[in-house]
C-alpha cells in the first residue's frame, strides 16, 4: 500500500511539475563571439554585442520567426587577402 501511494505521488508531482523543454526558445541570449550563435539560435530575442569575426569566417544567425535582434556596437570582420567568398560575410534570416 506504502509502494502504491509513493508511485502515485510521484506521478502526480512530474506530471504537475513538468520539465521545460529544451526544445522552446529561451528569453534572451548574447552574441559576442562566433561560438555563442548556434546557442542563440533559439532565442527570442539576440543581442549581437561587439566583436570581431575571424579572417575566413562567416557570421550566419537563422533566427526564430519573430525573434527580436538587437545590434550593441560594431561587428568587426578580419582581413585575409587569401579568403575568397561568395555572397554576404553576414546573414539573418
């Protein structure tokens, strides 16, 4: 009987309490390097703060739909005479 009514309660208290989801997307989240966009991906609202991209690289944030994004200072990318791109160094979408 002791079994019983320990299973229900804890049933009751995951299904009464249940975990956030990983899956949903997060309040606020910053970006002041390259290593912190894919986190930022799954933001409601991204602040880009100022940094500097490094030469041969790419800046490319696939926002949520909706998404709020917020500039704070210059985004800086580096030079390499070498590096050969086509299309944008920067992409929001």
């Amino acid at each position: 009987m002791i079994a019983a009514v320990s299973i229900l309660s804890l049933v009751a208290s995951v299904l009464g309490n249940p975990i956030s989801s990983s899956l949903e997307a997060r309040q606020s989240c910053v970006i002041d390097s390259l290593s912190k966009v894919a986190a930022a991906e799954k933001c409601s609202t991204i602040t880009i703060n100022a940094f500097t991209v490094p030469a041969g690289k790419k800046l490319v944030i696939n926002a949520p739909d909706k998404a709020t994004i917020n500039m704070n200072g210059n985004v800086v990318f580096a030079a390499d005479t070498t590096f050969k791109t086509t299309g944008p160094l920067f992409t929001l979408t």
